[in-house]
C-alpha cells in the first residue's frame, strides 16, 4: 500500500515562526549568457503575505517559476518548507500551490471536474478530495457554477477556481503570479479576503503584481525586483488600515466635503511647509472598496481631484503628476 496516498493534507497553524516557509538564497538565472536572476534572495514566513513587484523584465514571473520548481537555478537553493526540491522533488511539490498568470485555457472542462482532477494529483484519498471538493466550491462561492464550463466563466471567477485548485492540498506556500490583475475593485477585494483566509491558516505566501499599489491592501510587505536582483523591502500591513493621498486643484472644495462626509484627514505640506491652495490629503482608509465609495463622493460633490492612491505610491504629489490609481469614479 502507498503511504503517501492515505496521508490527510497538510494544516498549518496561523501566525509567524522564526523558519520561513519560502526560502530563497543566493538564486542565479542564466540563459544564453544574459543574467535573468543576480543572486536573488527572498524569504516568506508562515502566516505573511508578501507582495513581489517591478516593471515588466525585472523578473518577477522568472523567480515565481524558480520557487514553483517550473525552472531549476543556475546556482542558489532554494527551500519550500525547509525541503530541498532539487533533491526532493515530489515532496515540495506536496507542499507548494501555485497560481500561474495565465488562466483562460481551461478547455471544456467544469470547476467540479478540474478540483477533483487536482486531488488525483496530489494523491488525496478519494474521501478526502471530494471533501476538499465540496469544500472549495463553496468558499470560493463557485456552487451556481460548478458544473459549466470553465472556460466559460468570468475572469474573477476563474482566479478563484484556480485558487481553489492551487490550495486544494492545504500547501505550506503559495505561488500567485498576478493573482488581481484586470480584476475590479469589487472582485480584488473578495480574492484578498480568501488570501487573507489562507495566511491565517499560516500559509506563506508570495504574490507578484505589475503596480505595488494591487497588493497594498492585503499584503504584510513588499518586495521590489529590478534587472533579477531585490532592490528593496518595506513593511505594509498595519492594524489600522492603510492611508491613501487625496491630491485636489482646490484645498477648501475638497477639506469641506471631507468635513461634510466625517472623513478625518491629514493635510500634506509641500516640501518647504507650506500649505497651498491645490491640497494633498492623507485619508486612512481600511479597505479599497472603502476608498472607491470616497473617490464616488468626492466626484458627486464636484471636488477636482488630481490625485487618488496608495499615499506610499504618490511620494510628492503636489510637485509631480499624480494619477488615480486602479479606481474609476461612478457618477
């Protein structure tokens, strides 16, 4: 009898250990004589999510792929729960999910179908994938869907099928390659709830995104890549929410509307201190859907908003041009 396929999938406690659950060292990516990774290095602890940003080529699919075990490094080791996959492959196979980029050649299979398909991979007992089966459809609200055609179904949706998939076995770290692009603010805030789910179960997990501002809301930290190598990390996950910049042609318009709506905000001075009549507000705000409906209100009450983001994302915003991030304001 094969052992491996009696065994239960992995659960993981919430919350950080001292051991990161992805582990990345020293990583060198050649390819016909042109460096794609420069002595990468990159940990993800059990229970954070970790955002993986930079500019197109920087190399952030290329390392996905690393740690997936898709491309195997030059040099370097990696670690995926403290398993070595270049020696043992299988088990940090068991032990990995991964979501890649593309996920609209699903073909004429339904979401039932292709969760059941996944189980039989990873050698779940037959008990325990229809369990795991049902489970996932259900919380990844795919009940009304689960026997159409996946190639059928919305782009949302089918990242939270695919999700579902990547998770299927309860991994000790997730890969998601672009897991919120070309979704709305409405479906990137439901597919950040059900990563938050995931860390909370003490997953790792490593997600990149062409903008940092895609994975402020969800993520513990940020790491950015340029030209294979990590130029920078910084904390962003805190317990009271995030803070957004509000950049408007009219410093009273928009301070009187704020005032009227009970927003509390924090007025932004320009580099010397001064305070001007085209206004740069910080806004702390819990969640992106939060963020959206005051954009709306501002619009509606005729305020000239020039600016709307992340504040870490508009660094000098009276002096530069800001943009509206990721959000569209409704009439």
């Amino acid at each position: 009898m094969n052992n491996v396929a009696e065994k239960e999938p992995s659960t993981h406690t919430s919350g950080n250990t001292d051991e990161p659950g992805l582990q990345l060292t020293n990583i060198v990516l050649t390819h016909r004589k042109r460096t794609i990774l420069d002595h990468t290095r990159l940990g993800v602890l059990p229970g954070t999510i970790t955002a993986l940003t930079g500019p197109a080529g920087s190399g952030k699919t290329t390392l996905m792929r690393v740690a997936a075990g898709i491309l195997r490094p030059t040099s370097g080791t990696i670690r995926i729960a403290g398993i070595d996959p270049t020696t043992h492959p299988q088990q940090a196979r068991a032990h990995t999910g991964w979501l890649p980029a593309t996920r609209t050649n699903l073909g004429p299979v339904t979401p039932r179908e292709l969760l059941r398909t996944f189980t039989i991979g990873h050698r779940l007992p037959e008990r325990t994938g229809r369990l795991r089966t049902n489970e996932l459809i259900e919380r990844m609200n795919l009940t009304h869907v689960a026997d159409t055609h996946a190639s059928t179904l919305p782009l949302a949706t089918q990242t939270l099928l695919m999700l579902a998939c990547a998770t299927i076995h309860n991994p000790a770290v997730l890969l998601l390659d672009e897991p919120l692009t070309g979704l709305d603010s409405d479906d990137r805030a439901h597919i950040a709830d059900h990563l938050r789910a995931e860390a909370h179960r003490g997953t790792a997990i490593l997600a990149t995104a062409p903008d940092p501002w895609l994975l402020d809301e969800v993520a513990h930290r940020c790491v950015t890549i340029d030209h294979g190598r990590i130029t920078g990390s910084h904390e962003l996950h805190t317990t009271n929410g995030h803070r957004w910049r509000i950049v408007s042609l009219d410093g009273d318009i928009l301070r009187t509307t704020l005032n009227a709506n009970g927003v509390d905000y924090e007025d932004v001075p320009t580099p010397d201190g001064r305070l001007t009549h085209r206004a740069a507000v910080d806004v702390a705000m819990t969640h992106e859907r939060e963020a959206t409906a005051l954009l709306n209100a501002l619009t509606r009450s005729g305020v000239p908003v020039y600016g709307f983001g992340p504040s870490n994302t508009t660094h000098t915003p009276l002096n530069e041009t800001p943009t509206i991030h990721g959000h569209e304001a409704t009439p």
